[in-house]
C-alpha cells in the first residue's frame, strides 16, 4: 500500500514544484492567493496521506503479527487440552506389567509437557513485546497469555499428581506380587 502511495510523489511534487513556479514567475494572473491556498493544501494532504499510510501500514504489521500469536496460542491450546484429558484418565493399571506400561507412557508425557515449556515461553515473550509496544489489543493478547500460563501451571499439578498415583499404583501390583 505505502508503494503506491509513495510511486504519485513524482507526481505531487511535480504539481507542487510547478505551483510555486507560478508563484515564483508572477504567473498567477491575480490568483496568487488561490495558487498558494492550493500548494498549501496539497502539500498538507500529502503529509496526512504519507501518516496515514504509514500509520495503516503499523497497524496491519501488527495484526499480522497478532494472528501468527493467536495461531501459535491456538495450538497450545489445543496441546493443553489434549494433555489435560490424557492426565484426567482414571486408568492406574490392573497389574504391574500394564501399571509399568503407564508410568513409561507417563515419561513421554511429562518430556512433552517440558518441551512445550520454551513454547509457552516464545509465547509470554510475544506477548510482553505487543504490551510493551503499545499494541491495539493488548488487553485480549494479555489475557490470552495469562489464560495459557494458568493452564500450563495446572498441567504440571496434574502432571504430578498422576504420577504420584501411578508410583502408589506400582508400589501395590508390587505389593500383591
């Protein structure tokens, strides 16, 4: 958008350059008044239309920028709801060899569960820039941030809680051995 803006300067200073010639060369036929309110406004107009674009221009970078937070905050979401679901389960095992099976599954889980850690990380680090920045919808960004870190503080309590439960669940299969 700013290209195009910027590809009729040619254009505008050409009008405005040849304004003031006029007016420089006595050209006007007593309408010197008329030519200067003219070159006036163009070049006013100019410098709102140049702020303008430059000001539409920061605002879709920043939406773009919003929407990759928002896509990368959906995908966590999504993973936070899987995990939070896979934790909720019930199932503790009916005999030591499938009770090992859970607590091996159960590694992979909290290995996942610390791998997403630099993500959410990435994600508090976005949003703390959009903040900082002033960004047109800081309030949804924060919230979203503060919803995400929530969930994942949760997870890890659920995290361990399940595998509190699986290590009492293998300490009885061995018990009943």
């Amino acid at each position: 958008f700013e290209a195009g803006v910027h590809a009729n300067e040619d254009r505008i200073f050409g009008a405005i350059n040849m304004g003031q010639s006029l007016l420089d060369s006595h050209q006007c036929a007593g309408q010197e008044q008329e030519v200067e309110k003219r070159v006036a406004d163009l070049e006013d107009q100019w410098k709102q239309l140049l702020s303008k674009s430059s000001e539409k221009s920061q605002k879709l970078r920043e939406a773009n920028q919003q929407q990759q937070f928002n896509n990368g905050v959906k995908d966590v979401l999504f993973w936070l709801g899987e995990m939070e679901a896979l934790l909720g389960s019930e199932d503790f095992g009916k005999d030591l060899p499938s009770v090992q099976n859970l607590l091996k599954k159960h590694q992979l889980v909290e290995a996942d569960i610390s791998a997403h850690e630099a993500r959410i990380g990435e994600l508090n680090t976005q949003a703390k820039k959009f903040m900082d920045e002033g960004h047109f919808d800081a309030a949804g960004i924060k919230a979203k941030q503060e919803a995400i870190d929530d969930r994942y503080a949760q997870l890890k309590v659920l995290a361990a809680a399940r595998k509190e439960k699986l290590n009492d669940s293998h300490t009885l299969q061995q018990f009943f051995r």
